[in-house]
C-alpha cells in the first residue's frame, strides 16, 4: 500500500510517499530549509547533492514511524568562505539527531519524570523506542543547550533514579531553574569533580547524604553548603511523628479486645520507630 498524503511534519517538509511495511510507517519527504551557508550566511541555488537522514517520529495507529528525510547539499558560492559544502538546516529535527524534535521533547519529558529505564519501557510501549543510555544523553544535551554559558552560582543536588534500585546525582541551577547537568555517578569524587570546573559556585543546597557533603567540600570548599528545603519539612514530620508516638506509649493508648479472625492494625505511626 503506498499513496500520498499531507502530514504535519513543520514547514518546508513535503511527503513522496507512505508505506506500512514490517509493523512500521516509512515515510518519505524531501525538504525545503533555509539555503544559507552556516559559515558566512551566503544563500546558494547550486545543488551539490541530496542528503537523506533517518528520523524516528511520533507514532501512527500505534506504530512507530520512521521518516526518510532528503535534504539537498548546497554548494557555497563565496569564493572566501572556508566551508565548500552545507546542508539546508530544517525544524523538524537538530542536525545528526535521530528523532525529531517532537519526539526528542517528548522523551526528555519521560526522563526527567520516570528517570532512564522506566522511561525505557513506557517509551516502547508507546511506538517510540529509546535506549536509556539515549534519553541519558537527551537530558544531558538539553542542560547543555539551555545553560547558555552564563555562570553556574547557586545549585541543588538531588538524587534521579536512572535504573531502578540506583540513584544518581542531578546538578539543578536555582536561579534558572533548570537542569544544568546529570551525573552518571552519585559518588563523593565525581560530585567533587564537577564542582571542581564550577569554581563561580557560591551556594550548594543538597539533602543529608555524607557522600554529597563530602564532595562538595572537597570540590567547591568556597562554597555555602545548605540543606534542600523539601528535606527540612520531610525531617520536622519524621521527629514529629516519632515523639508523638513515644507520648502516646508512656499515656498508655487503649486497646479494643481482639475480635477472633480479625488482624490487629498497627498503631498510628509505629513505622516511625527504631
Ligand atoms: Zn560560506
């Protein structure tokens, strides 16, 4: 089954063909970007070539999508720019991405939210297959992108579940308030290490883990350490809870005789003690 067909792929996509073929959509489409070269921004309309890319995209009836998108090459027709060659620069997708940028919004979401190997699964199960090492990779290009160079002055540390059963560290801009990095690791050196390139730090908040503390002192001593403000409270609740109930042990709390078959419910804040 093949035919033509209108789809919203952005401006200047135009589909050739659709087919439905081994449990995919393969969609073809030549593109029409902007013809100026990166280097000196002369506009050419000297075709060099085509250039065709395969792109995953949002998923059709449940099936995964796989575009085929052609793109010319273009020659540079400044006789004093050092590039010879470009490929005309489209919105439907970063340039060397494999997904579109719909779908590369998309499984940012999902890592941020779900973390890496959940994400995983949710992902596949919706027609958009993504390594965790892939949406790794997409958190971390999107930080870079959104840092802008501007200094790093105030951060948090967090934890972020990349694999279920291992936490790793999350490097949060306060004053941005965005992700400014993902550490692969959580450990005491490779926090330190980091901080180590960010000597403009001023202020790290983070939670009551050891290793954290440690490595900032050993990688931003100039910094202010603080404790993460979802902590605070989380503590306060705990303390609070724990002292309720030694009260309420020494008051004596009366008891309902035991009907037979019935299971005896634990008391109110028993989990909180040690
Ligand atoms: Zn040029």
């Amino acid at each position: 089954m093949t035919k033509k067909a209108n789809f919203a792929f952005g401006p200047g996509v135009v589909v050739r063909g659709v087919v439905f073929r081994e449990n995919r959509w393969f969609v073809w489409a030549d593109g029409a970007g902007a013809r100026s070269c990166p280097e000196c921004g002369g506009a050419s309309a000297s075709r060099h070539s085509w250039h065709v890319r395969r792109l995953h995209d949002l998923p059709i009836q449940g099936a995964p999508v796989v575009l085929e998108l052609r793109s010319g090459r273009w020659r540079c027709l400044n006789e004093r720019c050092a590039r010879k060659t470009f490929v005309e620069r489209l919105t439907t997708a970063s340039p060397f991405a494999r997904k579109t940028r719909r779908v590369s919004d998309l499984v940012r979401l999902f890592g941020h939210a779900a973390g890496g190997r959940t994400s995983e699964k949710l992902l596949a199960r919706l027609a958009m297959p993504v390594s965790d090492n892939a949406i790794l990779r997409q958190l971390k290009r999107h930080s870079y992108e959104r840092r802008d160079g501007a200094p790093l002055r105030a951060i948090a540390i967090d934890d972020w579940s990349w694999r279920k059963g291992f936490n790793y560290g999350t490097i949060v801009d306060l004053e941005r308030r965005i992700v400014a990095d993902v550490l692969e690791t959580r450990s005491a050196k490779e926090t330190a290490e980091w901080l180590k390139q960010h000597a403009e730090i001023v202020v790290v908040s983070r939670d009551r883990c050891g290793r954290c503390a440690q490595g900032v002192r050993q990688g931003a001593p100039q910094a202010r350490q603080v404790a993460d403000r979802f902590h605070l409270p989380a503590e306060l609740a705990r303390k609070h809870e724990r002292h309720m109930t030694r009260i309420s042990r020494f008051a004596g709390r009366p008891k309902l005789p035991a009907v037979p078959g019935d299971r005896q419910a634990p008391l109110r804040g028993e989990r909180g003690l040690r």
